[in-house]
C-alpha cells in the first residue's frame, strides 16, 4: 500500500508562512495527481490545490495568488508554500495522492494562523 505522510504545520500569525509537504513511498508505480484538502471545524473537506504529473495545477479561488504546490515527481512528493496566511486559512490540511484506480490519503496536519 503507498504510506503519504504530511508534515510542516504549526502555529503562525497572520501574514505569515508555512510550508507543507507530503511524501510517498510503498509500492508506487505511477501516482497521476497530488494535492492538498483541508477541512476546518464545521465544514467539508474541500481541495486547496492540486498538480498532476505533467506538471498541471489548479487553486482554489481563495488560496489563489498566495499558495503554490510543487511536486518533484523523483521524489513522489509534493509541497504546499503558504504566503500571506488568513485566519480563514485556520484547518487540518490532508495530502493526497490518485491514479486511475486508487485514491490515497495522509493522515493530515493542523495549520492554525492567529490573528
């Protein structure tokens, strides 16, 4: 099974930045698209940002002009740069990874930016 581990969360102040970042490993053969989910307190799991293999990659609208995922494909891992950081942006930020036929999931980690 491929194993996605998070790490580089923390407390911040607004304004602020953090730095995500999520490595795979296990049997890995070909992972198509990666990203980052995060889910606040009282709300849905909701897709911040995501890059497929080729090197394409979608925002949300909120994160937009602030947040930039990378990937080094070599590696099978995957970044999030958090700049500018919002209170609103206050949630447990879970990595994925996705191919055809398997979805995978960190286990996630908290990312609380104080006003």
């Amino acid at each position: 099974q491929v194993q996605l581990v998070e790490s580089g969360g923390g407390l911040v102040q607004a304004g602020g930045s953090l730095r995500l970042s999520c490595a795979a490993s296990g049997s890995i053969f070909s992972i198509n698209d990666m990203g980052w989910y995060r889910q606040a307190p009282g709300s849905q799991r909701a897709l911040v940002a995501d890059k497929t293999s080729g090197g394409t990659a979608n925002y949300a609208d909120s994160v937009k002009g602030r947040f930039t995922i990378s990937r080094d494909n070599a590696k099978n891992m995957v970044y999030l740069q958090m700049n500018s950081l919002k209170p609103e942006d206050t949630a447990v930020y879970y990595c994925y990874g996705a191919n055809s036929k398997d979805w995978w999931w960190g286990q996630g980690t908290q990312v609380t930016v104080s006003s």
